[in-house]
C-alpha cells in the first residue's frame, strides 16, 4: 500500500474508534459501553503507533 | 448482597496501617529524590536531568503525571455520584488522549537539545518571542493552581476517612509531605519518584478495581442497582432524574447532562493529556529511543489508562452496595466511594494500600505541578525578563517558590473544597486542553503558526475560562451549559490560533530551519 493510503486508513479507523464510543454508548450502554470505550481507545492507540513507527518516525 | 454492608470507620488499626504505608512509599520516593539532588548541580540539571531517561520510566512517569487524584480517587465519586453519566468524566476513553499526548511530545526532545528547560521555553524558541513565553508561564500558573485543589481534596479525603484524623490536619500533613519531597528532588527525582508511584497506582488500581466488582455480587447486580437509582444531590436531596443511562438531565453545568456535553468532554479528553504541561513536560528529558522502545512507551500508557476505569468501578460497585448513603455526609460525599470499598475489602490493609496509590498519584501529580509552576516563574518570568540572573540563584529560587505553590492551593481546598472533586478540576482541563494542544503541540509540527496566532490563543482561552459554568458563565447565556462553554473554548482557540496565524507573519525560514529540518 502507498503511503498517502497507509495514512488515510488510519485516519479513517482514528475517526470510527472515536465516533463508535459515544454510539456504543447510546445503543449498548451499561458494561458494554463501559469496556468497549476501552477497548476501542487501545485500537486508537495502536494505529497511532503504527502511524508513528512506520510512518512518521523521527531520527535526531 | 443478601445482608447489609456496614460502611467503615477508621479504627487506630487503619491509622497506624496507613501511616506507615503512606509514610513507606513518600519515604521511598524521598530517597529517590536525595540520591538525585546529590547529582543536581544546576538550574538546568533540576529541570530536565541529563536527557538519559528512558522508555520504561517515561512512559510510567507520564501515566503517573496524566492519572491523578482525580483518576486514583475521584473516578469512584464519579461513579458512585452520576452512574453510568459519570463515565465521561471517568476518562473511559482517556487512553485516545494519553496515546496522542506520547506521539507528539516525543518532538519536545529537540527543543530540549535546542536548549528548552520548561514548557513555556519551547514556546519562546518555536516563536521566538519571550511575550509568549512570558504568558503561557502566567496561563500554566494560573491554570495548575486550579488542578491543584483537587491533589490536596484527594490526599486529605484519604487521610480524613482511613485515620480520623480533622480535616485542616489532614490537609497540613500533606502539603508538609509534599513540599519536602518536591523542594529536594527536582526533575530527576520526579522522574523516578514519578515512574515508581505510577506502578505502585497501576496494580493496586486493577486489584481494587477488579475484586470490587465482585465484592459488590459481579458486575449484572451492579449493573442492575445503577440503571434503578436516581441522582442525589451532595447534602442528600434525592431527586428524580435517573443515572442508569449515558447521559443525566441534571443540570446543564454537568457535563453528562446531554450528548453535547458528552461531545465535549470527549473532545477534551483528546486534547488535554497532550495540553497539560506537567505531562508534555515528561519527554523534555527523554533519550533518544528505538521503536520497539517506543512501543513500550505506549504498553505501559495503555495498561495504565485502564487504571481509571478500574477505580470509577469501585464507585459503582459502592453504589450497589451502600445506595446514596455517603451523599449525606460532606464534605467529601461520594468522593469517599473509593476508600471506604478498599477498607471494606481488605480492612486496615486494604486501607493502607489504596491510600498508598492514592497519595501516589496525587503526589507524583502535585510534583509534576508545582515543578511546573516554579520553573515558569523562576524561568519564564524571572529571567525572561532579566537574562543575567545567575543559574544558581534560578535554581534557589525555583526551590523557595515550591512554598508559595504549595500553599495556595491548600488555603484554596481548606476554604472551599470542591463537592465532586472530578467536575472541579474538568473546568481547568478544558482550558489547558484548548490553549496548550495548540500553542504547544499544534506548533511543533506546524510551520505556518505564529506568534500572534499563539498569543491570541492564549488571551481567548484565558478569557473563556472565566465563563466556566460555575463561574461567570451562569450569567451569560448559553455559557451556563457545560458542553456549549468547553466546546466554544477548545473549538474556539483552534480557530483564533488557525485564522490568527495565517493572517500574520511566520518566522523566517531560516529561523524555523532548526526547528523543521528537512528530512534526509
């Protein structure tokens, strides 16, 4: 995959973990709502790291 | 829960277990502190160490600045007072912001080789503008005394409930506590401290959290007793609004109270680990590090955002069990959820353990603060405005400065102390959230922002701050509503920074060079 595309889906899962949170929230509530805000935070966080290290890594 | 839970008391067995457990863990971190002061010659050694931290101790350090009383203690009054509405304020998605604070701060590390010591010093070399630096020191100031107040509501709650002891003592023995071990350590010695409080916050955060689920008859009984309760005000008023849902019309000053303010506290949850300065400070003395490195940067942050769920599960799990008991009694109200299930749980030890994460997380914040706060003025002001004092008299100064920034918020907390500790200190988050993602973060990676780009940031956000709910906003519709403040607050400084900075003048090119040099 090119870079630009790499990118663009990472965006793109950044924006639906994000989005998912308060929907989870609304339909599922309770527990589910409770962990999967969590769950959906640690997939946030690893396509972060995958950005960063393959992506946008920073040499000094 | 087939027979009533009585809630505990503090016994002269609690008093003695958490005394010497408190006293164990500020002593160890104390020690750290000694062993480094002996190695810290100069002002800029106290404010970032020697740029040798690595990865592990980083990442444990910034949980431990980000996680504070607020997660460690005031999550369970979260829980235990709003139910499931609270859970926005708990930071159930806390790890998305923590996670984007570790990707960008990392670039702090070529400001500090640029010659950076503090938050605001970033600022004046990205802009080259000692105005900026000198406002964003006052704004930090400003800001972190507010964040303060709940530290020290934390750490005497604690006290208070686990040994009896009155409300002002509990107070003075902590602020004594905490300035001793601010004033000896110094950036070093609260980077280790930091690191060791944020693992010792981390496993007893899970081990309570979890066991208090089960304590309390698994997690459908509890599920059960919040979709059935009905908030009651602190004082014991019950009312007939319903906290089984994800949001609660309580009050338009409560952020959960509709799905705008849900928006907006989830926007500041984005923002506000990378705007807190106690926390983008932490990477100010990182070494360079790989990328396996860095992924374990980012494990330990995930494993410790778990942290505050944990502990806002304690408060749902005091819910079940005890009702809307603890709203009656002030003024610590539900805030006292956590405690007194880790007393419940594990008796004098349970006690003393969970008041050893407590004041771990409130101290390491507490630290990273008043460090924070110290160096603005010895650094950001004081020099900034007469370059020839020496590095000495900075370091002297910054050390006596801990006094003053001790004191004022514990003068604050004993004369008013906040009714829900978490929905205090969301009023100062929002500000650092809007102003620093953007003046600090924002323009370490963006070229085209400017001086004055940042400076009106800062003026709005500071101007908007005064329009919190609780404060001026009640008078000035719509800014009574806490989603319409935080949103116009943190929407608006991106705008005032974007729109101000293009219609101004950049650096020159080649001063930003330095700053943005070209990839090879």
């Amino acid at each position: 995959m090119k870079r630009n595309g790499k990118v663009l889906l990472g965006i793109v899962v950044l924006a639906l973990c994000f989005a998912s949170v308060p929907i989870v929230a609304y339909t599922l509530g309770g527990w589910y709502a409770y962990w999967g805000a969590a769950l959906l935070s640690a997939a946030w966080a690893t396509v972060l790291l995958w950005l960063r290290t393959t992506e946008f890594w920073e040499v000094d | 829960m087939t027979e009533a839970v009585p809630i505990p008391v503090p016994t002269p067995e609690s008093a003695i277990a958490v005394s010497v457990a408190v006293g164990l863990m500020l002593a160890l971190s104390a020690g750290i502190g000694v062993y480094f002061y002996r190695k810290c010659k100069s002002f800029d050694e106290w404010a970032v160490g020697h740029g040798d931290v690595g990865p592990l101790v980083t990442g444990l350090a910034l949980t431990a600045t980000w996680l504070s009383g607020w997660a460690i203690f005031g999550n369970a009054g979260l829980g235990y007072t709003y139910g499931w509405s609270g859970s926005w304020l708990i930071g159930a998605m806390n790890l998305m912001g923590l996670s984007l604070c570790v990707v960008l701060g990392y670039r702090m590390r070529r400001y500090a080789a640029l010659g950076a010591r503090t938050v605001p010093e970033v600022a004046k070399l990205r802009f080259d503008s000692s105005l900026v630096q000198a406002l964003a020191g006052l704004a930090m100031v400003v800001l972190l005394i507010v964040y303060s107040v709940g530290q020290y509501k934390a750490m005497a709650s604690v006290w208070k409930l686990t040994t009896g002891t009155d409300w002002l003592a509990s107070l003075l023995i902590t602020a004594v506590l905490c300035a001793a071990y601010i004033m000896i350590g110094g950036y070093a010695g609260t980077q280790f401290s930091l690191a060791l409080q944020g693992g010792i916050f981390m496993v007893i955060g899970w081990a309570f959290g979890i066991a208090s689920i089960f304590w309390a008859g698994g997690p459908s009984k509890i599920a059960e007793a919040i979709a059935a309760s009905k908030f009651v005000k602190p004082g014991g008023v019950e009312t007939a609004v319903s906290i089984g849902g994800y949001t609660a019309p309580i009050a338009p000053s409560f952020p959960g109270y509709d799905w705008l303010g849900v928006t907006a506290a989830m926007i500041m949850f984005l923002l506000m680990a990378t705007g807190f300065p106690q926390n983008i400070a932490r990477f100010l003395g990182t070494r360079r590090v790989t990328r396996k490195e860095y992924g374990v940067i980012m494990l330990i942050v995930a494993l410790n955002c778990v942290t505050p769920l944990m502990v806002g599960a304690m408060g749902y799990a005091a819910r079940a069990v005890w009702g809307a008991e603890l709203m009656g009694s002030g003024p610590i109200y539900g805030d006292a959820a956590a405690s007194l299930v880790s007393m419940a749980i594990g008796g004098s030890a349970g006690a003393a353990v969970f008041s050893m994460a407590v004041f771990a997380a409130a101290v390491s914040t507490l630290a990273g603060m008043v460090m924070i706060m110290a160096t603005n003025v010895s650094r950001d002001l004081i020099r900034n405005g007469t370059p020839k004092v020496s590095p000495r008299a900075q370091l002297m100064i910054s050390r006596l400065l801990v006094v003053p920034f001790v004191l004022i918020p514990l003068w604050w907390t004993y004369t008013s102390p906040p009714p829900v500790l978490s929905e205090f200190m969301s009023g100062s988050a929002v500000a650092q959230a809007g102003i620093f993602f953007f003046v600090i973060a924002v323009s370490m990676y963006w070229k085209r922002a400017t001086k004055w780009g940042a400076v009106a940031t800062i003026a709005y956000g500071m101007a908007l701050a005064l329009l919190h709910p609780n404060v001026y906003g009640k008078f000035v519709p719509p800014f009574g509503h806490w989603g319409v403040w935080a949103l116009a607050l943190m929407i608006g400084c991106a705008a005032v920074y974007t729109v101000v900075s293009l219609a101004t003048k950049p650096l020159p090119e080649e001063k930003l060079a330095r700053l943005f040099p070209e990839k090879g």
